[in-house]
C-alpha cells in the first residue's frame, strides 16, 4: 500500500520495529514479506486476533500492556491448541493520540514479550487511522505433524481441566475502571490479570501429549466449554464450587451476598486466557504431575458425558446460569 | 478475545464467512487456529497490510472491492516475490455503517478474489470498532525452496522492467473522488484500476526464475525503484518518455500542458500493484517470451549502473523531480 503514514511508517519501522525483526524470516522488514523455510515433521499453526481501543482495551491502558495483551491472546491461543509460538506479523493502527512516547511504549512492551515468550517479529504494516487506535497480529508456532488438538475430540468419561484462576481478567477490567472496591493490592493484582494475562505457553506440549480436547478461555469458562461439548458432540459438566480463585477473586466472592450468582459471574466473564481440556480419566495422574512440574495450578471442574450441551452445578445441585458468556445466544 | 460483537461475530462467521474457508487447514474457522501441513523443498512467504476507511479507501467505495483490494494489494506483495499465493487469514473491524447488506457484499468481494485466485481464507477475526471501518489480511504462499526474490540482487547492468501500465491507480483515485474531467469509459476504467488493481499473480514463476531483484508498485514507481536501488547497493535510471501507459491515462496526459510534470506524477502516485524487477541483459528475451504468453505488457524502463539511488530522464535528460512518491524523505 502507499506510505501514507509517510514520515511516522518509516521511523516506525527503522527505529522501532527493526530491533524486534527476527534475525533471518522477517528479511530486515525491508522487503514486504516474511519467507519461513519449511520444517519437515511439523504443522504451521496460526491464529490472527484484533484489539481496538474502547472495545478490548480503555483509552487509558498504558500502550505497553496493551502490546502485550495483544500478543497474549493470540500466544493463548496457540498454547491452548499445543503449539510453540515462534514469531508474528503485526498491523499497528494507529491513532491520532499515538505519538512516539506511546509509540516506543508499544515497542518496549512487544520487547518486553519477545523476550519472555522467545518470539521473534516477521513482518506487517503501520498506518495511521482518524478512528481509535487498533492492532492486529498473526501468531505462529509449530506442533509435531497431525498433534494439534481440537475442540472436538472430547468423549464421555474425559475430565474436564482449567489451568490457573478464572475470573480476574473480568474482576481487572472492573478494577481499571475502578468500579470496584477492594484493598489496594488486590486491585493491583486483578488490573495486571486484565492488562497482561499470563498465556499457559509453557503448557502446550502437555496439552498435545494428553488432551482429548482443549479451548483457552477467552470468551468466558461455560461458553468456552460449551464450545468443547458442540465440537465434540457430548455433554460437559461443569462445578461452580472449585472454581479456582485467585486470592483477590476469593475476596471479592467473600463480599457478595449470592455466593452462587458471583460464581456464575466468574465462569461467564471472559478474558481468563487459560486452558480448558479435557483428559482420559486414566491421564489424570500424569496431567497433575506434568502441572506441578510446571508450578502451574490446574483444577479438574468437571467431567465429559453423553449428552449434549452444558450442565453447571452448584454444590450437587443443577443450577441454569442466568447467562454463559461472551457467546452467541 | 471474548467476542463483544455476539450475535454479528457469529453469524458472520457461521454464515458468511465459513463458506469461504480451506476444507481442511481452516478447520471450519470453529477452532482459533488454523493448522498448515509442512510442505518440504517450500518455504512459505507471508504479507500482511491494513486499509483503512478514509485513508486507504473512501467512506462510499462498495464494500466488495474493498474487500478485493485488500486481498489484491496483499497478493500483489506475494507476486512480486516471486510467490503463489493459497491462503490468508482476515481481520474485520466493522464499523457502525456495517450492516448485513455490507458484509454480505463484502464476503461476496471475498468470494470473487478466491475463485479468481484460487486462495481459500484460513482464520481471523471479527469485530466491531466505534470508528471507522478497517481490515487486515496476512495472505499466505509458496516458493521453492530458497527462491524468494529479495530487492536486494540487483547488478550493474541489468535491464529495469515493469509490468502493465503505471499511474491508473493515482488517476482513479482521482476520478472515484470526481476531480478528474474525462470521457465516462475513461474515468470507468480509471476508476476500476484504483478500485480492483490487478496483482501480476501469473507473473511470480517468471520473477522467481529471471529477476534478480523485484518489488511490487505500491509506493510509486520512482520510489520503489529506488528501494531496489538502496537495498542492492547500486544506482537505477529511469527513462520517464517510455512510462507504459493505458489508454485512460495517455489521454489525460494528453490533456496536460506540461508532459514531463504529468509524466512525474504518474510515476510517483503510486497504487499501481504492477512488479518492477531487475534481469541480467542476457535474459530479456526469455522475459518478453514469458510475458507475452502471458498476454502480460512489459516494459524496459531503465537500467542497473554503479552507484548510488535514482536518476530520473526525460528525452534523455537527467531531471530532478520534485518529488519520488510516497515515501519515506
């Protein structure tokens, strides 16, 4: 396309971009493409997802997170379907409000994850909008050939598995909106859960090795699992009561009158970036090994049936939550 | 991400866009990922650029060659680098002008670029933005192995062509937006050239064989001759009088009192998605036979010395033109 962030594209790229380019594929961002050599043995995986300010993230979101949440969505998306990332190509919108200062934010929080994910930029685009800011990335990684798992390899008897804690990205974004009270550290620890979620990455080999089934939990914990029951074709129980809370998710649920409607709330609101999986009861052994090595919590929340659809319980009681998520009723 | 746009990112998926995915490596666009088989003695070329309503586009242009030119300006990235083009992955950020009728026309322009070059879409995104509308595409190809052109080859002594004609697009651009006084077949066909360039697809087996360096016209021609001029560390001539030109823009220059000014705005204007490329003087036999099968215009413009940058004549005069196109100065 024509230059027509003229000046900014090229100092963009030059100043900012160039250190972030992997050494040989991403060819200096010089010359429009990315060329990756095959490998032989090994699937591509790729996945592509867009933020846009007001939408995914607040006008107000330190740029750097923002970066960074951008790549961690996608990275979870990769590690939930057993892939290691290697690199992106990236499209930076850029808005009216973004100058250098939040231009070399962006990039020091792109570093900042190249660094702790070992992934590498390979290309993209930069231009400038009249609108909100917005950016999109394409991750990749490689699985062995034919090992990348679905959504819809679930089958009756599997138990049902989440890594880490479900509800904090949706008590963070309250908590940057400051909607919510609760003790300062709290807040603090819920803001980092929605600006820079932690993608299980280091869990993709685990979840190729073992699961019948897997989702990250983006759209919310019984939408995703749902998703995982209509791929598969059975039915998925699901228990409220061990849920896994964060210290601060605990004590907000402490705070509510209707333990069972916060619950609910928790599994419905999205943005966790864990892995939902489903195993062979007789795997479950090795899967909790695997995690502990890991130092990763992992909780079994339920278990695959015959049947259709979701099922949610509250302490042995069906219950038919108000809402499942982020989804498409 | 969760999805904020519920029941459109749904129905736009199930409806409009799983239609248009691979059979097998999409995985029915209802997993996050996409999953490439590796391809030995292939290395996979990758591009990814943005348009944006108001800048890369206008507010009234229909929606399905804006959906085409956003494939196109990708494609004709891959063409240039000698690479065939079998998938991509979307990003729609709608906006709140979006409706049905819009995205059906759209995916419709989607659905018209596949059969024309034969690609398949592999994964994405769908969202809604508060401003205005944008999409992103990573498309996707195949070279042999270690084939990929860079615009770093060119010799001393070679010969500079291009493909079709040069300066449509900027003239459209202008005729779309009614600033242009032509015949109506004149200002059509103008107008289709800046809506629905036509990437020179047919064209990367030849570039991959002949060319020493190549790039596609998006910057303008003067400018992206220059980048291969920078990138192969030598000096590009250009001689303006042999600018090839379609009949629309021979007239409007006709029009025009100053020939080598208008000759300089066609040459900078840029959005023309034609290849420029290097080839040794020995093979520009080959390289008019291979074109000429094709049905493809070729020009020789210029060509490859020692030294340093662009130098523009004109009738055999060195010119200085005010300007090199959309670039970075």
């Amino acid at each position: 396309m024509p230059a027509i962030d003229v000046a900014g594209e090229f100092e963009t790229i030059q100043r900012l971009l160039k250190p972030l380019a992997h050494p040989e594929w991403a060819r200096g961002l010089a010359d429009d493409v990315a060329v990756l050599p095959s490998r032989p043995g090994h699937d591509l995986i790729l996945t592509k997802d867009a933020i846009i300010e007001g939408v995914h993230f607040l006008p107000d979101d330190p740029l750097d997170t923002v970066a960074q949440k951008l790549l961690r969505v996608n990275l979870s998306d990769l590690a939930a379907k057993g892939a290691e990332p290697f690199g992106y190509l990236l499209a930076c919108h850029w808005s009216e409000r973004c100058g250098w200062p939040e231009r070399e934010a962006f990039v020091a929080g792109l570093r900042r994850d190249q660094a702790i994910f070992d992934i590498a930029l390979l290309g993209g685009d930069t231009v400038k909008t009249p609108g909100p800011a917005s950016f999109s990335a394409t991750m990749m990684g490689w699985a062995p050939s034919s090992s990348t798992v679905s959504r819809g390899g679930a089958r009756p008897g599997d138990l049902v598995f989440v890594t880490g804690t479900i509800g904090d990205g949706w008590l963070g974004l309250q908590a940057a909106q400051a909607t919510l009270t609760l003790d300062p550290e709290r807040m603090d620890a819920l803001e980092t859960a929605y600006r820079t979620p932690m993608p299980r990455v280091e869990f993709a080999t685990v979840v190729r090795g073992l699961a019948t089934a897997s989702a990250d939990v983006s759209d919310g914990l019984l939408a995703d699992a749902r998703h995982i029951a209509e791929a598969s074709k059975v039915g998925v129980e699901i228990d409220l009561e061990v849920l896994p809370l964060s210290a601060a998710a605990q004590a907000w649920l402490d705070s509510r009158v209707d333990t069972q409607a916060a619950l609910e709330l928790l599994a419905t609101g999205g943005d966790d970036y864990e892995i939902i999986l489903t195993v062979p009861a007789g795997a479950e052994n090795v899967l909790r090994r695997e995690a502990e090595r890991r130092h990763l919590r992992l909780t079994r929340i339920g278990r695959v049936v015959e049947g259709k659809g979701i099922a949610v319980r509250h302490l042995g009681q069906a219950i038919t939550p108000t809402r499942i998520g982020w989804t498409h009723d």
